[in-house]
C-alpha cells in the first residue's frame, strides 16, 4: 500500500526531543481512506498530532483478486529538530 497524499504535522505547544518517535496502527478502506488510527506508542503530545496528520493521509490500496480491499497498516513517525512545521 503507497501513500498518496500527506497532511503536513501541527507543532504541539509542547514539543520535546525526547521520545521522538510515535508508532500508529491505521485501518485504511477500500476507497484509500483512513478510518481509524491507533497510537501504538510515543510521546503523547506528539502523538496528537500525528494522528491528526495521518486522518488526513489517502492510500493507493492493496488489490485483491483485482478488487481494492481494506486493510491495516504501521506508521512510524520521527520527530527531529529539523521537523518542519507550517
């Protein structure tokens, strides 16, 4: 599954280099859209906003039989000093 198009991540007002990685479980539908995210793990400020940039993420999905499927997908997110936010 390929990503097609991805929201750009909000800063949280409390944004630390600690624990910089967040780890999501998203369902992706059939149409590519995403239904639900799950933090996994991570900062948990951080995590909000990924989560909140990921429901905004559309997938190429899997086929099956030449038919798109739903399916369930593992994000991983790095935060860095170089992170840009708008």
């Amino acid at each position: 599954m390929r990503c097609r198009g991805r929201a750009a991540l909000t800063q949280p007002h409390s944004f630390s280099l600690s624990h910089r990685v967040v780890a999501l479980t998203a369902r992706v539908d059939s149409d590519g859209t995403v239904r639900t995210v799950r933090v996994v793990s991570g900062n948990r400020a951080l995590a909000a906003a990924a989560v909140r940039a990921v429901r905004q993420w559309r997938y190429r999905p899997y086929l099956q039989d030449g038919q798109p499927i739903a399916t369930e997908t593992n994000i991983a997110i790095s935060f860095s000093q170089t992170t840009r936010f708008p």
